[in-house]
C-alpha cells in the first residue's frame, strides 16, 4: 500500500476515534460530545459499523497481494461512503426521516445533529481510500493524484451542487402541500405568461422565456464582441492606454449591483443629466426609454464585457505566431490571414466568452430589477415567485428548469461548433516568431468600438463618484462627506479603535468570506479544467455539465435550496461563514473552469507528456509544468471569484446572518430605503478594495512568459500598421 | 525538496483548518440569546435592537430582510427553525405563515392597550401575528412635473384616470409587492369587484411601469422620473422628508391599509425571551422609536405618540379592510391571475 493511502487510513482513524463526529456548528450539541467511537461505545449504536469500513482498510498493511489489496481499499471506501450516508439521512434532528422507519420501529427514534470536523475527516479519507483502490485497479493510467482529483471534485459538486438543486427542483412536480402533482408542472410549465408570442402578431407583451432568450443572445454577441476588441487592441497594438484600458474594462466586474442601474437612470432617466441636455439644447424630449430591453441591455454589456475580456485576453495572447508568420510567408494579405488562420484559432476563447456572457444575462437579477421597466425577464420573475406576493416556490422551480434548459442549449450548441478540431499554439518547440499587427480594418474596429465604450465607462463612474460625495444625487448637489461617516465612522475609545460606522459589520465579514473563497474556487476551478481537458475519463461531458448548473440557477433558488438542504443533519452548516463561502465557490467555479478549459486547449499536451515521461507525477506536472502557463486564467478565476464574493446578492439574501451580514445585503436594503447616496458611497469604498485586490492578485500570480518575442519591441514597418 | 514540500503541505492544511475554526467560532457567538428577523427599514430595526438589549440585557442577533424573504426563509427553516421572533414588515406573509403554522400562538398581557386593528389582526390570525403599526394606502404627486404638464392636482383615486396623466403613474406590480396587492384588494372592496376591475383597467393606460418593489414609485416620483406614484404614504412621507418636491395625498374615496405585524417562530430555541420582546415592542416606549428612524407608520399601541409628520389615520377614510378574506392564498391566487390576464396583457 503507498504511503500516501496508508495516511489517509490514519486521519480516517483520527476522525472516526479522536476528534469530535457531530456539531460543526456548536461544539456542545447536548447529549453528542465526543468522538464517533466514544458516542458508539455510549449508546449512538448508529456510529459502531463505520469501525468495520476502518479495520478492513488496515488489513492491507498485514502484506497481501496487490490485487486483493486494491479490493480491500475500494471494499472499505464505499461501505464507509454507504454507512456514513445511510444513518446520515435515516436519523434526524428529531427521530427517524423516513415513515416507514417510524412505523417499523417506533416513533421518534434515535436522534443526531449535523457532522462534525470527525465525520467529514472520516468520510473524506473513506473517498480517497476508495479512490487509491481504484488507481491501483489501473484507472486512470494508474495514478492515484487524477483518481482522487476526480473522487474530490467529483463529491464536491454532488454535495454543494446537485444534493441542493435536486431538493429544490422536486418542488416543480408539487403542489403547495408538498404532494406530487405532475398536472400542476404541465400547467405551470405552458402557462401564456412564459411562452406566449404575442409581440410579433400585436404590441401585446411576449413570454418571459422569450424576452430571456432574446437579451441573452443580445448581451452574449455583444460581449464578445466588446471583449475581443479590448483583447486585441491590448494584445496586439501599441495604443499608448493599454493599462488604464485594462483598468476601465475591469471596473464594471467590480461594481456592487443596482449601482450601474442607478448610474444609467442618472444619466438618461427622464430627468438624468443627459436627457436634460439634450432637452435644452436640442429640444429632444424627454422619455422613458432606458426603462426596458434597451436599459437592461446596455447595463449587462457594461457589467459582463470584463468577463468576456479576461477569457479572451489569455487566448489572444496564447496564439503562436508562427501560424500567423507562416500563413504571411505565404502571400497572405494580413486581412486574410486575420479571417482565416487568427479567428479560427480563438474559436474556444469566443465559444467560452459567448457562453458565459449568455449565462451571466441570464442569470443576472440586479439589472432586470432596476431598469427592467415592463420587459420580464426569468430571473426577476423567479425572484418574487418565491417572496413575492404569489409565494409559490413551485412556480419558481419550473421557472428555474426552464432557465436550466436554455443554459443545456447553449453549452450543447458550444461543445458543437467547437468540434472535435485541435487549437493548440502553445508547444514545447520554441516560439521564433513576433505577433502579428492587426489589419488596419481589424484595428479601427476595435479602436471604434472599445473607444467609445471605454469614454462611456468613464462617465458611468464619474457619476457613481460624485454620488457618493453629493447629498443627494440628481436632486441636491451639495458636497458632503456624510454617507462615509455614517457608514466608516471610527471613533478613538479608551482602550483603541472604535469602528462605529453602520457598515463596518458587514464590510469585514465581506472582506473575509471573499477572501477565503476566492483561492479555493480558483483551486477546485482550475484542478476541475485540467481533468476536463487532460484526463479522458466516462462521464466526462456529464461531469462537465454539473460543473456548469449551479452557475447557471438564480441566485435566489440557489439561496433556498441551501438552506433546505442544509438546515438539517447530516449537514448541518446554515448560520455559519462556511456555508456562505462554499455557496460563492460553486457559483464561480465554471468561470475557473471555462477560462481554465480555454487556456489549457492552447497549451500542447506534449509538453506534460515529456514531464511524464522524465519521470515527474500528475502532480508535478501540474505544479511545476501546466499551473505557469496558466498564469492569465488563475487571475481571472481568483480576480472573478473575489469580486463575485463581494458583489453577488441574489444567493446570499437568504443566507445571510447577524453575523455574517453581507455588504450587498445591507446596499439592497438601502436602496430599499431610498438611502442612494449611502448605498454609493459604501460601493465606492467596495470598489477601491476590489481594485486593491485585484492588483495584489496580479503581482502575486504573475504575467505568464512564453518565451516570445514582444511587438512593442520591434520597430519593424509592419508594427506601424496597428497604429490607426 | 522533499522537507520543503511537506512544510508548504503542512502550512495550508493549519491555515486551512484556522480558516474554518475561526468561520465556525464566529457562528457561535452569533447564538445570541434572541434571534431576530426584522422586516422594516435597517435604521428602525438597528434602534429597536439596541434599545431591547439595554433595557433587557438579552443579546440580540438580528437580520434585516424585506417581509416577503422573511416568509420564504422562515417557510425553509421549517425542519430547524434558526429565528424566534419575526418583528415588522407587511401583515400578509404574517397572516401566510400563520396559515401554514409557521409561526406560533401568543397571548400576550399587552393586549388590552392596544388599537382595535392590531387585535383585529391578531384575532384573524388565530392568536398568531399582532399588529405593531399600520399604514395608509395613498399617492403622491411630483409638484413640479404636474405643475409642468398644467394638470390639476388629483385628489381622488378617480382623478388618476384623467388622459392627461397618460403614462405619468407609476404603481408596483400585485404579483411581486404586497403595496400593490393592497391596492387591488382595496379598489375591489371600493367599488364591487367588475368595477374595480374597470378601474384597474383604466389605470393601466396611464400606468408607465409596474415596478417590482412597492415603494419603487415613490423613489420614482423622487428622481422627476414619474408625475404620480402609488405607494404607502409614510414611504412617501419619508421622501417628502428628505426635502423631495412632492405632495402626499389620501384619496377622497378612502383608502386601504396595511398593518405591520409581529409574530413567534414555530419551534424558536429562545422562547421566552422572543415572549419577553413581543411584549416589550408592544409597549409605548418601544413604539416611539419608529418615527426617530424616520419611519412614519401609525403605532398600535394607544399610548405611543404619533409622530407629527405621520399621516392621521383620523384623518384618512379608512375602508373596513377583510384581512381574513383577501389574505387568504386562495382568493389572492384567483385576483392575482385574473389581474394578469384581464389587466396586465392589455395593449395600452
């Protein structure tokens, strides 16, 4: 047996006899101290079974043949994978769970809390037991790094992912007492309000799938096409800005909700400073149209294109020129070569930036909230099923399949355009070439699209700026300071400082839980890319796909389904920071994942292949081969998930405590309020953290080097091209 | 290399488990003695905190999340209950969950003290949800726009259907805001139910959005973004008194209400200390502190003074509003849809 399984026999051993089973939450659940072998020995019979799963693990130590060897290690991972969930869901808070149970047996029956530190250490070490058997089976070439990596991720995602969303989209097929009424899906599923087509034959309204879909083509197309300019104008040109470019692309990402709407409602509201303008100097009249598809539009380009950016930059920047070289050498045109060997090459850059730009339009709940006007969209309308005044949390779970089924659609039409075609420029065989400038057509393009955007970014934010500095944006420009003071005041006490600001409480929590989810989401993103792209295993598409779902669910369904999930035994973490930071990990995995999947299909396989035949492990090569060249996506997964963390409200409403008061809650609530000038100047404050964050972020990973020689450098003729 | 990889291993895991004692440990102290779920505005919710655990020296935990978020969490904590008392927000998730026996019977020695409606409430709730205050239904008019447009100032619910306000009122939609709800409950017991529905459907030529938040149209009004918003009128009084150019107005018909209620989570862990605050934010002195927060509903105790900026609910003709009758799921499932189907898909 190796070492490495003969360790996780140990901590198996630690959690089961020494630390304790239950109560992760509370330490002192009455009754239930101690560890699961003492518990046994006491009473808790339930616990005494798993003892078998742990001896049999140890009896390859006693020397046996390796075959036999490698079934005692999968025989004991999954009897003590089954024991641990058998009495994990047939015991409960309050007795049995199950009525058969209650009646075979008597009600109420035995009684357990929530696992502890020991019964997650021992279930854990039980999967990679299981896992080490199964490597010493031959799967996975034998190497035990992918078949726990696999068994790891693969746990995650059922338990944070499909265990949640499966509790809450069963609620689809019942009705309001919870029977099974599949009538009622069919009847909710046609319903007029979600199909209809009434806007193509008369002005009445379309169904609320309709207008989805539409705004999230809309949104994904324009997106893309944003975040390809910036890429290649920061890429491939010599523009002077590059970096304050980089910087305005980014600044949307980082900007809590409701404040874009509001900034765009200042700006062309009916009594916005533009509108007005241009009422007095042009005699244009006033109205309303930023309420509906055009506001929505317009602020979900501006939130979304940096996602699109940060995914292309690192295709963009990973394309060999020597493809480009070649195809010059040959007597292409660079507008030739641009259409014909350049484009197809960022195909999986486009793909992803395409699909996470739909899912994210889709998905996003604070711009439809805001500027919607009377154009519905899924994620509002999921969003007051469940508070609203209707409190149908049924209706809710079918809306929720029906946005589940447009995600499927596009990841299937993504995986079909893509195909089964090679992109890889990133070999182990040395770069000679210089990138090539882009066409002149190519490069006014992108200097007149992202331009304008960028200018428009700029006003965006001076408004959010002289918000938080004015007393009442729109109405009273008088400048004052008091919104900081209200929310930042720090008071000096006798024995230090006082943080007395009405914000400080959420403002700290905040700061934690995203600074704590954001390594892990990029860890488990990326290790969850490299299986995807690297290893070969059955089940890989599925495996895919739940990767993608909890991504691709509201918000708010998400934060119910958390709680009716883990609000009881056996895992019981509602209340605490934890469940918030695994809540932001599953939401912004696929962004380490897509950008991951995007980089890695640039980067030659035979590059780890040569690690792998000098002799290093899947680990090794990991860490010392694939992790540096995936330098741009381990940024834009730890920059994502960071500001997600601080950003993201839907999920969070209902997870929120006393304790863990979330910055985004407490904006909302003064939005609410009617407070803007607080709820501004509170998200300036997030925003300079944010830009904080992400240059550390950047200097802690590094720019990635491949050894090329840069365009800037080179004066040569055909550099001047870019310049327009 | 072997040593230095073992120590880099052995530092993540300590940093990892540190991470997850001290996410654990603040949970813990976040046990305080009365856990809260509050339903109005944060600075109202944060005073009356603060003014229970001096005066009682329990520790408060407390949550702020608008009325309807509340129902739906408390409705998903059902198997393990984490709140004990769910003050403030409008009566109808109260009067929902009391339904559904979420919530938990009370009597509690205040009673007596309290305005009829507050107990009317409570009696309809099967002893369940209390009422803490209560608010008119009204409008309000941007000043400036209306004078601007020359129309004369409305005064009646009728006064909104004049073509000149064509896409000037601004009111919430029923099925996202119990604000809204209201008023469709109201007309209906106004005018008899087909002439409401006329009414509504009259409404909706000069209906330029239905918002998905009920004090929406307030803010609205606020910005110059619409002439006329229909709203509750102490949200509108607050806006007022942050110096917006508007006039609130308590229609000429009558108007309905909504009673802000209180009530006890089934299965709280601190019941009596959730007892001990039910009583004690059914006293005067716990009351008074809604309008020092700028919230400007009408309090339910008799003894609590009404704040001067606070519409009088003598001043106001209240209809009897049948709480029992349109908070019950059935009949708001039955006008809801038949308010989506007859009123909103209208072409304007």
């Amino acid at each position: 047996m190796s070492r490495a399984a003969l360790g996780w026999v140990v901590l198996g051993w630690i959690g089961y006899a020494l630390l304790p089973w239950y109560g992760f939450e509370r330490a002192d659940v009455p009754g239930l101290t101690g560890s699961g072998l003492v518990l046994g020995v006491k009473g808790a019979w339930w616990l005494l079974p798993i003892i078998a799963p742990l001896l049999m693990a140890l009896r390859p130590t006693f020397g046996s043949a390796p075959r036999s060897e490698s079934d005692w290690l999968i025989a004991s991972g999954v009897l003590g994978l089954a024991l641990v969930i058998l009495q994990g869901f047939t015991i409960g808070l309050n007795g049995w769970t199950l009525d058969l149970l209650k009646n075979l047996f008597g009600a109420p029956g035995p009684r357990q809390a929530g696992m502890g530190y020991g019964g997650a250490l021992s279930s854990t070490a039980f999967l990679i037991v299981l896992c080490h058997g199964l490597a010493a089976r031959g799967w996975c070439r034998g190497d035990a790094f992918v078949t726990s990596s696999i068994g790891i991720v693969l746990a995650l995602i059922i338990v944070f992912v499909f265990f949640p969303v499966s509790t809450i989209l069963a609620s689809a097929f019942a009705d309001n007492k919870g029977n099974f009424a599949p009538m009622e899906f069919v009847a909710k599923f046609l319903d007029r309000s979600i199909w209809g087509l009434d806007c193509v034959t008369s002005d009445l309204r379309c169904g609320v799938a309709w207008n989805t879909l539409f705004l999230g083509i809309l949104v994904a197309f324009g997106t893309t096409l944003l975040g390809l300019a910036f890429a290649l104008i920061a890429t491939r040109t010599g523009f002077k800005f590059k970096k304050l470019l980089r910087v305005m692309s980014v600044l949307p990402i980082i900007t809590p909700p409701f404040v874009i709407g509001l900034a765009l409602i200042l700006l062309f509201g009916r009594s916005g400073a533009l509108s007005a303008a241009l009422y007095e100097w042009f005699g244009i009249p006033r109205s309303r149209w930023i309420y509906g598809l055009p506001g929505v539009f317009i602020a979900q380009l501006l939130a979304f294109t940096p996602i699109a950016f940060l995914v292309l930059i690192g295709v963009v920047q990973g394309i060999s020129p020597t493809l480009e070289e070649a195809s010059q050498t040959l007597r292409a045109k660079s507008w030739t070569t641009f259409i014909t060997v350049t484009l197809p090459l960022m195909r999986p850059g486009l793909a992803n930036a395409f699909l996470l730009g739909f899912v994210e339009s889709l998905a996003d709940f604070g711009n439809p909230l805001v500027l919607g006007g009377n154009y519905e969209v899924l994620s509002t309308k999921i969003f007051f099923a469940v508070v609203g005044a209707q409190q149908d949390q049924g209706r809710a779970a079918v809306l929720s399949i029906i946005l589940l089924a447009f995600t499927l659609g596009a990841f299937w039409l993504q995986h079909a355009w893509l195909g089964k075609k090679v992109y890889t420029t990133v070999t182990g065989k040395g770069d000679a070439g210089i990138p090539l400038p882009l066409p002149r057509r190519v490069a006014a393009a992108s200097y007149l699209t992202a331009i304008p955007w960028a200018l428009f970014t700029v006003a965006i934010y001076a408004i959010i700026v002289i918000g938080a500095f004015v007393r009442s944006m729109g109405r009273d420009y008088t400048p004052t300071l008091d919104h900081f003071i209200t929310a930042f005041r720090v008071e000096r006490a006798d024995w230090g400082i006082y943080f007395s600001g009405s914000a400080w409480n959420s403002f700290f929590a905040t700061v934690k839980v995203a600074a704590l989810s954001a390594p892990l989401t990029a860890a488990i993103g990326l290790l969850t890319a490299y299986l995807l792209t690297r290893q070969r295993f059955s089940g890989q598409r599925a495996f895919e796909f739940g990767t993608l779902l909890s991504f691709a669910i509201p918000g708010t369904v998400v934060g119910v389904s958390y709680i009716l999930a883990f609000n009881v035994p056996p895992i019981e973490i509602t209340g605490t920071g934890f469940v918030l930071v695994m809540c932001f990990v599953f939401r912004n995995m696929p962004v380490g994942v897509r950008s991951g999947i995007a980089t890695l299909s640039q980067i030659d396989k035979s590059l780890d292949e040569a690690s792998l035949t000098l002799g290093a492990r899947s680990f090794t090569t990991m860490r010392r081969v694939v992790l540096p060249l995936l330098r741009p996506a381990i940024v834009a997964s730890l920059v994502y998930s960071f500001v997600r963390a601080m950003t993201a409200v839907s999920a969070v409403i209902f997870l929120v405590t006393a304790e863990y008061n979330m910055a985004t809650t407490y904006i909302v609530g003064r939005v609410e309020a009617g407070e803007f000038g607080l709820a501004i100047a509170y998200s300036t404050a997030l925003i300079f953290v944010m830009l904080l964050a992400i240059v550390a972020i950047q200097l802690a990973v590094g720019e990635r080097r491949l050894g090329r020689r840069s365009a800037s450098a080179n004066t040569s003729p055909v550099a001047v091209q870019a310049t327009p | 290399m072997k040593l230095r990889t073992k120590f880099v291993a052995a530092t993540m895991l300590a940093g990892a488990v540190s991470a997850f004692s001290f996410l654990s440990a603040g949970a813990a102290q976040a046990q305080g003695a009365l856990v809260m779920y509050c339903g109005v505005q944060e600075e109202w919710c944060r005073a009356m905190v603060n003014a229970f655990e001096r005066d009682t020296g329990i520790k408060v935990a407390m949550t702020r999340k608008s009325s309807g978020e509340i129902y739906a969490q408390v409705k998903a904590e059902a198997a393990n209950p984490r709140a004990d008392i769910w003050w403030g927000g409008t009566g109808d998730p109260h009067m929902q969950a009391a339904e559904e026996g979420l919530t938990q019977e009370y009597k509690s020695p205040k009673l007596g003290e309290l305005q009829d409606w507050a107990v009317r409430q409570w009696e309809q709730s099967k002893n369940r949800a209390i009422g803490i205050y209560s608010g008119a239904l009204g409008f309000g008019y941007n000043t400036e726009l209306i004078k601007s447009k020359g129309v004369p100032e409305p005064k009646c619910w009728a006064d909104l259907l004049n073509t000149k306000l064509k896409d000037e009122v601004q009111m919430a939609d029923p099925n996202s805001s119990g604000t809204a709800y209201t008023l469709l409950a109201t007309v209906i017991q106004l005018m008899g139910e087909d002439k409401g529905f006329e009414y509504l459907k009259g409404l909706h030529k000069n209906v330029n959005q239905y918002t998905k938040s009920g004090a929406a149209p307030a803010k609205a009004m606020a910005l110059g973004e619409t002439t006329v918003g229909v709203a509750f009128m102490h949200d509108i009084v607050t806006m007022v008194v942050d110096k917006a150019p508007i006039k609130v107005v308590a229609p000429c018909e009558g108007t309905g209400y909504e009673i802000g209620s209180m009530s006890i989570v089934k299965g709280a862990k601190n019941l009596e200390n959730a007892q001990k605050f039910y009583d004690w934010a059914l006293t005067p002195a716990a009351q008074k502190l809604g309008a020092e927060a700028k919230s400007y509903q009408v309090p339910s105790n008799k003894a609590t003074p009404v704040p001067p900026e606070a519409p009088k609910l003598s001043e106001i003709k209240l209809i009897n509003f049948d709480f029992a009758k349109y908070g019950s799921s059935d009949e708001r499932k039955r006008l809801l849809s038949k308010w989506d189907n007859e009123v909103k898909n209208l072409p304007k």
